[in-house]
C-alpha cells in the first residue's frame, strides 16, 4: 500500500470528491487540513508553522509523497514563498515534497509547454497575480480568464461543464498548454473532452498533484485523466 498526503484549505471539498477518487488501487490519500483561505488568508511567513506541524502529521500516518495543496496560497509569494513553503514541508518530514504550483509546472514542462492559458474561478486580480507567479517562473501567459465566482461555495456548486465552456472561450492558438487552476472546483469529468476540442494538453490543480505525488511515490496512476498521465 502507497500513500499520499495533501495539506489542503480547511474549505476545499473537492479533494476528497474528485481527488481521493481517482487513486488507483493501492494507493490511499491522506489529507490534513488547514485553515489558509477567506477570511483566514494569511501570508506565507505567517503559514509556514502550520504548515510544518500538518506535514508532520501525515509523516505520522507514513505518507510517501506529501504535498500543500493550494494553489492561490503556493503561488502568492511568487518563487520565494513557493520555496518556504518547501522548506516548511521538509522540515516536517523526509518524504518527497511538492506543492500545487511545483506540480504545474512539473506537468507544464512535462509537455514543454512555455505558453500558457491560465482560466481560473477567482477574481481578476487574483487570476493576474497567480499569472504574474507563471510569469516569473518562466512561462508566457497568452491569455488569461477570470471567472470571478463568489468564493468557495460558487466554486464547489459550478459543475464540471462550466470549466470545459470556460477552457473553450479562452482558446488560444498559440498556446502550447491550459493551466485550469483551483484545486476547490470539479473538473475531472472534463478534462479529456477539453483536450479533444482544444488539441492542447489541460493541466488542473487537483489532477497536476495527483500525477507529482504518484510519480514522487513510485506508485501507479489512473489510466485515464488527461494526456497528463501518459507523461513520465
């Protein structure tokens, strides 16, 4: 038996909806929760203690790749807050570490992707400053779309066709990837349709983490969630 931990916001629900789902046999994911988003958003030196304790927990239950999992939290101190966050991880356990925003683009370069569409459920600003992290990291931003629903609820209630719709509006033709980022919005059910109609790898927060922790466990992956899963 292989296990993965995940340290998501106290208000994410889609973790164990479409996440924890999709592990393949002999394979469990472990989550510990933490509160980071609404009106406990925090910056990240504020973060990193939690951070550390809740990594421990999951070296408790013998995780073999643990991983914060938020996306808007791992990329909103760009590069450096990604590293302390890192740095918070380990010094919690000795498994393999990710975040939600290594795991991006760890997939985004599994596809040699440098040019990105970034569609995500958050407002403007937050969707410029998330592409502003892409931007810094290496990627180029083509475009951009910015649902801009009302929090965690309207995320969780918008259902799986309003990110295909989405994913189609923002189509780009010079785009090499589609960056569909939040790891609180169902999307599963689409991805492989949004790859067919775009002709174009579509990397999600939930499915990127996924393949990271299965790839940093050494355990098999779902045989069907993307293209992202036939790449090693």
């Amino acid at each position: 038996m292989q296990r993965i931990g995940l340290i998501v916001p106290s208000s994410n629900r889609m973790v164990e909806q479409e996440l924890a789902r999709a592990v393949p046999p002999g394979v469990t994911a472990h989550i510990a929760r933490l509160r980071m988003t609404g009106p406990y958003e925090r910056p990240i030196e504020a973060l990193v203690g939690d951070v550390t304790l809740a990594a421990g927990t999951l070296a408790d239950a013998h995780c073999d790749a643990i991983a914060f999992h938020c996306t808007a939290n791992s990329t909103s101190g760009g590069l450096d807050g990604e590293a302390a966050l890192l740095d918070a991880l380990r010094a919690g356990c000795a498994a393999p570490v990710t975040t939600t925003a290594g795991a991006i683009r760890a997939a985004l370069d599994a596809f040699g992707a440098r040019r990105i569409v970034l569609v995500t459920p958050y407002s403007a600003a937050v969707t410029a400053h998330e592409a502003a992290f892409f931007t810094q990291a290496g990627y180029a931003v083509t475009g951009m779309h910015a649902a801009a629903l009302g929090g965690s609820d309207a995320y969780c209630a918008a259902p799986a066709a309003t990110w295909e719709a989405a994913l189609f509006a923002a189509r780009r033709d010079d785009a090499d990837a589609y960056v569909l980022s939040c790891a609180n919005i169902a999307c599963f059910a689409v991805i492989e349709a949004a790859e067919a109609r775009l002709g174009k790898p579509v990397v999600t927060s939930n499915q990127s983490i996924l393949w990271a922790t299965l790839r940093a466990a050494a355990a098999p992956r779902p045989e069907r969630l993307g293209l992202l899963m036939d790449r090693p």
